[in-house]
C-alpha cells in the first residue's frame, strides 16, 4: 500500500545549527508572508536558540524568492489567531543573543518591521526594503514608524512610510536600515557576520535605544505635502504622527500609541476601500473559469499601425517589454514626427536617471518604421491605433486581414467603437480583439482588453498575457459601445452638461467632484483633452443620444466660439500664459443665454446633488454592466475607474463606494433623480433593485 505524503504539512519555519549559530528558516511560499504558522515558528525557533547554550547568535532567513515581504493579507479584517505579531517582535527585541536578519528579494511591511526588531540586518544586493502600509490605508502597527526613524533619521522615515516608497539595499546601507551587504552567499555571508557581531563591544544593538530630536519645520512640511500630494487620505496623516510620536514619548508608549493608530485605520473606510483595491488587482488578473485552460499565443513581435500620440505611447510599451515594433504611418513626415517623439521620452528617461544610454539605443534599435502593410506580415500582435473614425478603422482591418499572417492577434485601441463591426471586417474574426490603452499610453497602469463575441479563447489569454508583459494593470471586458471605463464616464458627462443647463457652473461642479475626490473635474478635463476631441466623440455617438442630449449642445457652442480648451487658451476656463484656469464670464453668459433659449429657469446647486447625480448615474451603468456580462463582478469595474479614470482609490471604486454608502441609499436616490430629471437617466438598474431590496451589495449578500 503506497502512502501519499503529500498532505503531510511541512514546518513553516525550520530550525537548523551551523556551529554556534542558530537559523531560524522561514519556508512559506509564495512570499513568505507573517502567517500563523510563521509566527508560531519563529517564537518556536527562538525558545529553541535560547534553552542551547551552544547557540550564541541567530539567523532569520528565508527560502524562495523573497524574505518575509509581509502580512498574510488573508487576516486582515478579521480577528487574528495567537500569538501576535507583536509577541514575536517584543521577543526578539529582548532577545538575549544577537539576532540577524538576512534578507534576500523584499522585505516589506511586518517584514521590514521583523528584521528592524533584529539587532543586525544584511542583505542580497538585489534587496528591497520598505514599510508601504499606508497604501493599504493603515500605518505600521509593530513598531515601525517608531524603529526605522532611530535608524535612517526622520526625513528618509517620513517619505519611506507616508509615501510607502521602498529602498534599494545600497541607499538602505548608506542611511543605516541595513548594516552590511552580501558578498556572496547571503546565509555563509549571514552566519559570517552574526559571528563578527559577537565580538563587538555591543553586540545587542536595538533601536529602541536611539533617541531622536524633534524638528516641528519638517513635521510641518511632511503634513502640508501629504495633504497635497494623497489628498483626502487618511493614512498618511496619521503616519506623520505615528513617526512624531518617536520624538516625544519613550519608546514603550510610543510603540503602543502607534499600534492603536494602525488599529484605528484597519477599521476605518478607507482602509478598507484600499484593501479591496489590493485585493480586486489580484482577482482581475485572474481567467474566467470558462477559459482557465486557453494558453496564449506566443508574441515575440509587434506592430502598431497609428504613429499619433496614442500609437507612440503603445509602441514605446511594446519597446520597453523588450519587443521589435514596427510602426506604420501614412506620411514619412508622421513617422519621423512619431520617432521624434519617442527619442525625446526616452531622452528625458536618461536625463532623469531611469533609463541608461545603452538601453535607450536598444529600444529604438528595435523600433522600425513603415509605410506598407507588407512589412507587417511578420507580426505576432498587431494593435491598430488610428483616428476614432469607423471608415478608416473598417479600412485598416481590411487591409490587415490581407497581409498578417495566420494566428496574428490583430486589436483593436477604439475608445467607442464596435470591436465587432471591425472583426466583421476579417475573415478571422476569432482573432481580433480589444486593447484599450488609457493616454498617454507609457504611463497610465490601466489597459481594458476587449474580448469580441467571437474572440477566441486563446487571443483573450494572450491579451492578458501581452498586459501583464507591459507592466499593465489589465482587464478583460466584453465589447459593448465604450466598453466599461467610457460607457460610465458618458454618463458623468451627461449629467454634468444637464447641470449647466440648469445653473450649475463647471467650476461649480468641478469643485464639488475635486472634493469627492477625482484628480480634475469633468470640464477641467475636458479642457485639458480639448474641446474639438470631445466634439469629435459627441459627434460619433450622435445618433445614440437623447434627444435632451442633442439639444444640449454648449459643447458645440464653445467651439463654435473657437475655445478648444487649454490649447486655444479658453474653453469651460480660460488660461493665462502658464495655462492656470480661471473662471470666464463669458461662459457664465453662454449658459444663461443657453438655459433660456430652452425655457429652463436656473437654480442653485449643493454639492451632495452634484456629487449625487455624476456618481449614481455611473453606478447604475456599472450595475447594467454586470447585468449584460459585460463584466464578469464588479471588481473590473472599480479597477478600471481607479487605475484609469481617477476614481479615488481610498473610496474603492465606485461600486464599492456604493456598497459602502447602502445601495438602498442608491436605489432611493435614483428614482427621486428619475423623478426630476428623467427616467430614461435614473431609472434604477433592475440589478440595484433587486440587491437593494433585500438588503445586499454588490460584493455582499446581505
């Protein structure tokens, strides 16, 4: 009879002697996070090295790819086993016997947190440490934000925990988090320096004992900039006092006022909005169970047919995920214009020490440009990204499905238009597909990968796949027309528009949706996209539009008068020579003229009906989303409006923030809304109803 040992659970953490130092290993795939069974380990290994009186020194290390990189995400929010992670760092910060971490990959939050409560750290010199607690809403809780200050100073501890940003392991030598780097192998090179701190004059070195001067100027100007830069964030606010604590209280009550802080913000909104966003960039990355099984199609070379804006900023992520591109253009002028364009990003990566010489010559070595389909029949992926125009795309895909070659995914970068119409197009329409980039394309995360109803299952993967190679935040959603992120923001714009009608400003509204949260109001951003680009999408979806909507034409009006936006100096705002707004009379006059050539009286506006209408208007389209199959839950949905549209991420997307304020809430609001404005806008999804009514959410059953 054959014994399956398989379900026989190895240790978490293994003790082992080397001599007269102890290892405490802490084997817990995949990224060796602060589990029970760690915990439980690692105070097991240490009752071990304390009852040896041949153990004069300790070794925390990992195996796999990372140190401890954190806490097991999994716990949070719910009641944690004994013992505490704070057992664990009180013991060994009184630990009789030097202990050193070694650290390898990253060590991150309560990682970082562990090893400060070592008496020594060394580290691989590919290592990364770091306390990016705050970007989960909450702050470190095992003395963090109290030991990293006493060793790096407070302005290098400020910017590590409130922005969350880690360090590389030679900035970490030079300002104290770590002692010494590995020369070689990191647990020979471990054991080697735990026996050379035995013999120094204090071998127990902690933190703790480190004092630090208070400096009110730089708290002043950390607080001034966090307000600034992670507006409306709670947690950075409260990291800041978590790290002034250090310099005001010994460090016993500091370390327990710190662990109330991160208590305080675990339970709070926003933490829990942030954890859900965490959480949510896992779940999408993830194929539907109906094609878990499809694997991608190999893509080692790309082309891009479009050298605007938008088709230099794919190629240049095509580039930088080590792919020869070739770029297609009408004109050798735009080609040049498009490889100019390219030169001078990477140019100024150089300049700012992101990019070296070397590897800028390497990208645009393999950059290519043309001006025939020919030379595209090589491509493994090609991603069209001409003008928002159905007549030339419908072209594009024709001539495209001449010259690739079989297997080739051909995608389509359209904001609006009918990915299916295109694949008709094809005598392959199982290989086109979606790629939505968010511009400019090189730097915004999000990338909304549309699967066609005839789309192959393969081609979905290998989207996925070509995302996740760009560094992308992807998606995949079902085709419909603006697919998820500008099928809900229509709806904002709508309500937005319908609101000046009625005597709301833009700057009026603008504000009220700046301080809900978004990065710019509706008008700002239309300026700033010029006003003829938004016409231009108006114009496309003309047709689809209400007949409210069509008349509602101050868009058409303000271009009419030549203010395009930012660029023509006037738009909703006008612009001084810097382009810093300010509110026009002029466009109050345009609207007053407007509203009363309609017959419509204007009134006065709160914020909570501006926020309301923009808002709710967007949720009832996701909740119709969901309802088609456009998306598979709402996390897709909160992903994209936080990584691509400037949903505020501690709010958790707009069908979280729902969830959050009470669908009912929602489902009330919707039909007094539909009430007043109209039904064929507010009328509620059956979807909200139906989950309002018995008491549920979209992420919860009631």
């Amino acid at each position: 009879m054959m014994t399956d040992n398989s379900s026989v659970a190895r240790p978490a953490v293994v003790y082992e002697k080397r001599g007269d130092v102890a290892l405490a290993i802490i084997d817990h795939p995949p990224v060796n996070a602060l589990s029970l069974a760690v915990r439980k380990g690692l105070l097991e290994a240490l009752d071990s090295a304390a009852r040896d009186d041949g153990v004069r020194a300790v070794v925390i290390l990992c195996r796999g790819k990372t140190f401890v990189a954190g806490a097991d995400i999994k716990e949070f929010g719910r009641p944690m086993e004994p013992p505490f992670f704070g057992e664990v760092i009180d013991r060994l910060d009184a630990f009789a016997k030097p202990v050193i971490a070694a650290i390898h990959g990253n060590a991150l939050g309560g990682g970082l947190e562990l090893a400060l409560a070592c008496h020594w750290r060394i580290a691989a010199p590919s290592a990364r440490v770091g306390l990016p607690e705050v970007k989960l809403g909450t702050l470190p809780g095992a003395g963090g934000t109290q030991r990293l200050p006493r060793l790096v100073g407070l302005e290098l501890a400020l910017k590590m925990i409130v922005e969350g940003r880690p360090i590389g392991a030679a900035e970490a030598l030079k300002n104290g988090a770590i002692d010494a780097i590995a020369s070689g192998d990191l647990e020979a090179d471990a054991i080697a320096f735990a026996r050379e701190a035995l013999s120094r004059e204090n071998p127990l070195r902690r933190a703790r004992d480190v004092t630090v001067a208070p400096d009110p100027i730089l708290f002043e100007r950390a607080e001034a900039d966090a307000r600034k830069r992670q507006r409306g964030a709670e947690a950075p606010l409260k990291c800041i006092e978590a790290v002034r604590l250090a310099t005001e209280l010994p460090f016993d009550e500091a370390a327990k006022r710190e662990y109330a802080l991160c208590i305080a913000l675990l339970q709070s909104p926003q933490s829990k909005a942030l954890r859900h966003i965490f959480a949510a960039e896992r779940e999408v990355a993830k194929p539907p169970a109906a094609m878990a099984g499809a694997a991608p199609r190999p893509v080692k070379t790309a082309a891009v047919i479009g050298p605007g804006v938008m088709g230099a900023g794919i190629a240049i992520c095509l580039l930088d995920a080590g792919f020869p591109v070739s770029l297609l253009g009408r004109s050798s002028a735009s080609l040049e214009s498009a490889r100019a364009r390219i030169g001078k990003i990477y140019d100024s990566g150089v300049t700012r020490g992101t990019l070296t010489a070397e590897q800028k010559a390497d990208r645009l070595g393999r950059l290519k440009t043309t001006q025939s389909y020919d030379d595209l029949g090589d491509a493994d992926l090609i991603i069209e990204a001409v003008d928002e125009d159905m007549a030339v795309k419908r072209e594009v895909f024709r001539a495209l499905d001449r010259v690739a070659k079989r297997g080739a995914v051909i995608a389509t970068n359209t904001s609006f238009l009918d990915v299916d119409a295109l694949a008709r197009e094809t005598g392959r329409p199982g290989d086109v597909a979606g790629m939505h980039f968010f511009n400019p394309a090189n730097v915004m995360r999000l990338l909304e990968n549309v699967r066609g109803a005839q789309t192959s299952d393969d081609v979905a993967a290998t989207l996925m796949d070509v995302g996740k190679r760009l560094g992308k935040t992807s998606v995949l959603i079902g085709a419909c027309e603006g697919f998820v992120g500008n099928r809900m923001l229509s709806k904002r714009s709508r309500e937005a528009l319908f609101m000046m009608e009625e005597g709301a400003t833009p700057w009026r509204i603008d504000k009220a949706l700046y301080d809900f949260g978004f990065p710019l109001g509706p008008h700002a951003l239309a300026d700033m996209a010029g006003l003829d680009i938004v016409l231009a999408t108006r114009r496309a979806r003309y047709d689809r539009l209400t007949p409210r909507e069509r008349a509602c034409d101050i868009i058409e009006q303000l271009v009419a008068r030549g203010r395009l936006g930012q660029k023509s100096g006037a738009g909703y705002y006008k612009y001084d020579a810097n382009r810093k707004s300010s509110p026009d009379p002029e466009v109050e006059q345009l609207l007053r003229d407007h509203a009363k050539a309609r017959g419509i009286v204007p009134r006065a506006f709160d914020d909570a009906e501006i926020v309301e209408r923009c808002v709710y208007a967007m949720v009832n389209e996701g909740a119709k989303l969901i309802e088609e199959g456009v998306v598979r839950r709402p996390h897709e949905i909160d992903i994209v409006w936080t990584h691509g549209f400037g949903f505020p991420a501690h709010k958790g997307g707009p069908m979280f923030y729902a969830d959050q304020i009470g669908l009912p809430r929602v489902r009330d609001a919707l039909r007094r809304y539909a009430t007043t404005v109209g039904a064929e806008y507010f009328e509620p999804s059956p979807l909200i109803v139906r989950l309002a009514d018995k008491g549920a959410g979209f992420y919860s059953n009631g």
